[in-house]
C-alpha cells in the first residue's frame, strides 16, 4: 500500500497511541513472541514504545530492512543521546567513557578497525581452525559422556558455550586456561537479566578490559603469532591504534565470541529435538547441516533488536524517519517476513537459501559469521552424531529464557542421554 | 559480462565468496575480489545474481555487455 503524492509522510507522532510496549520477552525461546504477529501485519515499519516511554520507529519487513541497514543516515553511534536504549541496565553501561569498538561506531572509524581485525576472520582462516573446533567439540563430549547415562547435564556450560569460548580465545590469543574466567563475565555482559544486574554486566566489562590491558603488556614482553599479537606488531607499535582502543577492541571481540554462538548451539539443539523428522534427515545426511544452520539463524534471530539513531532525516515508504529518531530494526521480523520465506513460522531445513539478516546487514554484519557457522556445524554435528539418545531433562517449556532486551537464549539447557 | 567489486565498499563479510567461490575470492586482507579471468569463462555461473544481491553493501556491480 503506497501513500498517494499528496500525503505527507507520517510521523513518529502520528501514530503514538498504537505503538505497543517494546521488547516484548519470548514464551519460547526460538518462536516470535506474544505481540508480533500484530506487529508483522502492520508492517514494514510501525511504532513501539521502549521502557522510558520514548515511542521509536520499529522496522519488520525484509525489503524495508534491507534498504534501512546500509543507510549510512542511520547511525550506530551508541554516545549520541538520542540513540535508543532498551533497558535501563544498558542506560548505566553507556556511562563509559568510550564507545565500543565495531559495534558502537560509524565509518570512518568503524572502516578502520574493521580493516584491523578483518583478515583473521576470512573463510581460509577459519576453514584452517575448523580441526581445532573439532578437537575442542570431541573433548568437551567425551568429558561430558564420562558421566553415567541418565544423568542431567547443561549443555550450556558443559558444551554450548565453553567451545566457542575456547575458540576465540585460541584466535585472539588467550591462555587456554583464562577461558573459563571470561565464560562467566562475557555471559554476564550480553545476557545478564534483570536491571538489578546492571552493575554486574559493568563490572564483568571492566574486568575483562583490565585482563586484556594485562595480556596486551605480557605480549609485549613476549610476542606470540595470535591475532592480537599482530594487532600489537602491526598496529599498536606503529601507532595506528592506541593500547585502550586495541584492548577494547579484543574485549568486544572476545564477548561477541562467546555468547552469540553459545546461545545459538543451545536454541538450535532444542529446535532440532521438537523437529525429530528434520533431526533424522540431518544426522543420516551430514552435508545438509551448512543449510540447517542458516535456517536455524533465520528462524531464531537471536540478535533480534539492532538498535539504531538517525542522524539526518529519511524518507521512505510514506514515512519520515527524522532526525534524532531512535529506530529498531527487528531481524526476527525480518526473517519472518512472508513476503520473503513462505510458511515463515515454520522450521524448514528444506527451504531454499533466502535473504535471512540473522547476521545483520549493512556495514556492522557480523564480522564472526564465518566462525559461527563454522562453530554451530561441527557442534551441531558432533554432538547428535555422538548422543543419538539426547533428549531434554526437563518439559520445554520449563527451560528458562532470557530477558527480551538481551541476546536471545537461554540461561540453562538440561539434558540427558 | 564485467563483473567489479568497489573495494572502498567492501567490509569482508565473504558472502560472494561463499556463494560463487569460481568467481570471487578474499585477499590477504580480507576484502574480496574477482578471479582473474572469471569473468569470461563462458557461461553466468549460477548464484552470481543472487550473490550480487546478497552483498550487504551492494559493493558488487555486474554490467552485462551491450546493456549498459
Ligand atoms: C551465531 C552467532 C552470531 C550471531 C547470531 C551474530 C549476530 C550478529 C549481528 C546481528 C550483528 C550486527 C549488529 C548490528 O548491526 O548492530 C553482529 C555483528 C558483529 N558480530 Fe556477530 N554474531 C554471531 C557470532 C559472532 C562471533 C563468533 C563473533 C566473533 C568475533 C562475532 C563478532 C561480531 C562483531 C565484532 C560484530 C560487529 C561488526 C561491525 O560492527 O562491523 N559475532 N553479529
Ligand atoms: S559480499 Fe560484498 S561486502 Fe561481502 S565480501 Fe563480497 S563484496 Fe565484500
């Protein structure tokens, strides 16, 4: 539906009273949560409202949101104090003095520390890690079916998450035995639930950038052939990067690392069990799972809010997007757009590659997406290969999900075999 | 058929890569660029379209000869 020449663009305030709270918590942590469907027929773009009353613009449909993300007048900049926040644990994280690297800024800066990085994460880099992520994937299971069958385990801490961790940490450079002290603090600087957690999540930051800083100086001394000891030969020491900007950087690298794939390995292990037909197919042909994991990425979109501000005013759709507005671009709407995958709601590791933005799009998509589907084949892989009986411990529905301002995911997966 | 990649745009995502890894591949840094030669090899590998749409900087341009 197209508005007629003569109709001024809407506004954000011209459609105040119909925009519904904002983030809205998933019942199931892999299925759109209660309220999106309402959302989805009003798309491409309506209003929500976040916490603080303030009403943003939300963005749903996949052609829209494709045109919005490389928008360079849609900015990332988390200090500008318009840019929209949607919990107030993350109003105190953005008393810091410095904006996050990558993730946080716009080009040209972002260009730049991009560039740095870049090169470690290209699809021949990670195709050599492959063997260590399968060494990583086959000992954490062989400790974990150490244990009697019938025992309840978490996926989460005893697989799900220490092999992506061990892996980023391996690529950037961190002692093997320091893995463990970042599991918990990364956990608690992505999906830390509650607001009485926000000194938590600050806290956890300020701890890992100080154990970087440290790692920086013992690498100094004695230079190893890591990404971040190329970062210190190439960067740092030609004064391309400052010591606080590098140690920033590896932190955001090393907690992006760790919880997105983590959270992915878990929401992908639960879909597959509710979908036995589909889990059958993949274990009795292992080539299927590359396509698996995109459609598994489409259909939980764990990185579902990607927040933006608008620097300058846009126009489109019928809609003026203007300056200062704070905007949302909903991936999981996106990806459940029916205009772009029929039969949205529904797992189809079938279904033809589509357009899904489960790795955002634009200039910021994801810089591991090579690592993390590198990571979520072979653990995916191994783990139904190695436990054919796994099942839940507990009813579906009892497995706890994560608050809705944060990654998506789970806090704890029991399981048995 | 040209097929260019704008370098300037290029943020290494290495979707083409994948997609049609017969025409387009990373360098040392990480950004992608056309085989040499690809180009001509005949025939429009299948998925290019697709890859050029895919890009999530719409860095890749194709130019089909007579067209443009
Ligand atoms: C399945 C796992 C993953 C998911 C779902 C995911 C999702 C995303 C999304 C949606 C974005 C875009 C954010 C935005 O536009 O604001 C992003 C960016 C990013 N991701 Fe991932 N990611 C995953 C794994 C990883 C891994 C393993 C790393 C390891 C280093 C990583 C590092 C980053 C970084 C540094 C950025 C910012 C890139 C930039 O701004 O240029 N991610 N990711
Ligand atoms: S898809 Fe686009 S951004 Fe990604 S590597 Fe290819 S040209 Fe570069």
């Amino acid at each position: 539906m197209t508005d007629t020449l003569d109709t001024p663009p809407k506004t954000l305030e011209d459609g105040n009273e119909d925009a519904p709270a904002y983030p809205i918590k998933r019942g199931c942590p892999y299925q759109m949560p209660p309220g999106y469907e309402q959302l989805r027929e009003k798309g491409p773009i309506s209003r929500v409202t976040l916490w603080n009353g303030r009403v943003v613009w939300l963005v749903t449909g996949n052609e829209l949101g494709r045109k919005l993300f490389p928008d360079a007048r849609l900015s990332s900049d988390v200090l500008d104090p318009n840019f929209p926040l949607l919990a107030p644990r993350i109003e105190a994280q953005r008393q810091q003095a410095a904006a996050p690297p990558l993730v946080g800024v716009d080009d040209p800066v972002h260009a730049r520390q991009r560039r740095m990085v870049l090169p470690s994460f290209g699809v021949r880099q990670i195709n050599a890690l492959r063997p260590v992520i399968q060494r990583y994937a086959d000992e954490l299971l062989d400790t974990m079916l150490a244990k009697e069958p019938g025992t309840t385990v978490d996926l989460l801490t005893e697989y799900a998450l220490p092999m992506p961790s061990a892996v980023i940490c391996e690529l950037l450079g961190v002692p093997y035995e320091d893995h463990r002290y970042f599991d918990e603090r990364s956990r608690h600087v992505l999906s830390s639930s509650g607001p009485e957690q926000a000194a938590q999540a600050q806290q956890a930051f300020t701890e890992i950038l100080a154990y970087l800083d440290d790692l920086i100086s013992r690498k100094q001394a004695e230079p190893g052939d890591t990404l971040l000891d190329e970062l210190i030969a190439r960067q740092m020491e030609e004064g391309k990067v400052d010591r606080q900007e590098l140690a920033m950087l590896a932190t955001v690298l090393l907690v992006s690392g760790h919880e997105t794939t983590s959270n992915m390995i878990a929401l992908s292990t639960m879909a597959l069990l509710a979908h036995p037909e589909q889990l059958e197919a993949l274990r009795a042909d292992e080539s299927l799972m590359p396509r698996a994991v995109d459609e598994l990425m489409r259909y939980a979109s764990i990185g579902d809010m990607l927040m933006r501000v608008a620097k300058e005013p846009i126009e489109i759709e019928g809609h003026l997007i203007k300056a200062g507005d704070g905007v949302i671009l909903s991936t999981m709407l996106m990806n459940r757009d029916p205009e772009s995958f029929g039969r949205p709601d529904d797992l189809d590791i079938f279904r033809p590659a589509g357009r899904h933005v489960g790795f955002g799009y634009g200039i910021h998509q994801c810089i591991g997406q090579n690592l993390a589907r590198a990571e979520m084949e072979i653990a995916l892989t191994t783990l139904f290969r190695r436990v054919p009986t796994l099942r839940l411990a507990v009813p579906a529905d009892q497995v706890p999900v994560n608050a809705p301002f944060v990654l998506q995911g789970v806090s704890e997966l029991p399981v048995t075999w | 058929m040209r097929i260019s990649i704008d370098t300037d745009r290029c943020i290494g995502s290495a979707q083409c890569a994948v997609a049609v890894p017969s025409v387009f591949e990373q360098d040392e840094d990480g950004f992608s660029t056309v085989i040499p030669g690809s180009e001509n090899a005949g025939d429009e590998p299948p998925g290019l379209r697709e890859a050029v749409r895919a890009c999530p900087v719409q860095a890749i341009t194709l130019t089909d000869a007579g067209e443009a």
